[in-house]
C-alpha cells in the first residue's frame, strides 16, 4: 500500500513570548485511501500539526513527506503549486465566496492551477457536484444556499483538482448531528470508491471512532 503522507521527527517551537515546544518527535503516515482522525483536547497541538502538514507552516524541525517526496526546505512557490494540486482543504467555516455562483466556487482553485482550459474545469466543477448531490446549486450564489450545502460546495471544491489526501480542520464543528453524518458519509465513500487518503481533526469522538484510525494527541506527543 503506497504512503500518502509521512512525518519524521517533527518538531515545532513558538519562540515568544517564551520558548515553547508545542510538538514533540511527531512521527506517522497516512496510507493511500485511509481515512485517519486526530483528536486530542484544545492546545494540544492538533491545529498547529495540520498547518505543518498541510505546508501553509515551514517553520518546523524534521521532514514531511508528499507522495514519497520530501516537501520540507522548499520554496514558497513550489509548496503553493504543491498544495494546490495534491491537497484538498476542508475546514470547520467553508470560506465560500458569497457573491460568486456554487459552480464558480468549486472551479477556483482548478483556475490556479491552470493546467486545464476553462471548459474542462466547468465541466469537472459539475462533475464533483453530481457526485455530491448538490448539481441543481451550481447557479445559486453561495450566499443562498443552506449551510449543510455549503459544506458540500466546499468538499467539491476541495476535490476539484483531484488531490492525493484531502485534510479537514473540524469539518463538522459548525453542523448539525444530520449534516455532520451527511459529511461523513461523503468522506467515507471517497476513500473507499476514490482510494482518496483523508486526515480529519475532529473533536467529535462519535466521528472519529468510525474513521479507520485516530491519531490521539496529548500535549503535543502522539500518544496511540
């Protein structure tokens, strides 16, 4: 089974206001198509791990790997190119752009990438939709859509560019117990239809006990 994402001995300090050692020697990896949850009580380090793993933080010790490449000291650019193309982002508020359609929210980051013409993004912008259940949206503005679509719109947007794991910072943490299984389900069926790897923070123990594996933190150690 091909690894996904590994972290080696990954360390990180805040320098102020004192020095901190907020993680401690983080080592794991995500297999293709696993679904992993990571929980752990608030300040344990969980958010700031996503952002390293994620490449949006830099400042780290130890090395992290993409798709069995190493992505640690490289350039800003690359990185942008890197996450754009192999990671999709899924957070607790979707940051949708209100006054732009469903459709032209799922194709903005496939028009960064700028790998496809503009025909073929509408076009899998609508697929990912379908797949979804939410195509009858695509002309709606995202300001007037429910916040269970919302959250749908941006799982679609975040699958556009068909990345290799898609990470979700308490994608249910704004949702109602319907909405929330209605994420999950989504979630469950990519990694096991798409072989798409997926790795949650979540503070829903009912979530992450259905997931394949929980990653559990307690000040700034992997604990299980």
């Amino acid at each position: 089974m091909s690894i996904v994402l590994e972290a080696k001995h990954i360390n990180k300090y805040f320098k102020k206001p004192v020095m901190f050692h907020v993680l401690k020697d983080i080592n794991f990896q995500i297999k293709k198509g696993e679904f992993v949850s990571i929980m752990g009580k608030s300040g344990c380090g969980k958010s700031t791990l996503l952002y390293i793993l994620s490449t949006m933080d830099t400042d780290y010790e130890g090395e992290l790997f993409l798709n069995n490449k190493l992505i640690t000291n490289q350039s800003r650019e690359h990185l942008s190119y890197l996450r754009n193309k192999h990671i999709g982002f899924v957070f607790q508020f979707h940051y949708l752009l209100s006054e732009f359609s469903v459709l032209e929210n799922v194709m903005l980051p496939a028009k960064k990438l700028a790998k496809k013409s503009h025909q073929e993004i509408e076009h899998d912008a609508m697929e990912k939709l379908k797949m979804l259940n939410i195509d009858h949206l695509a002309l709606k503005r995202a300001s007037r859509i429910s916040g269970g679509e919302k959250q749908r719109v941006a799982i679609a947007r975040a699958l556009i560019n068909n990345p290799s794991i898609i990470m979700g910072d308490e994608p249910t943490g704004n949702l109602d117990s319907h909405n929330a299984e209605n994420v999950f389900n989504i979630f469950e069926r990519l990694s096991n239809e798409q072989g798409l790897s997926l790795l949650v923070v979540t503070h829903d123990g009912d979530f992450a006990k259905k997931t394949d594996r929980i990653i559990q933190m307690e000040d700034g150690k992997i604990m299980t």
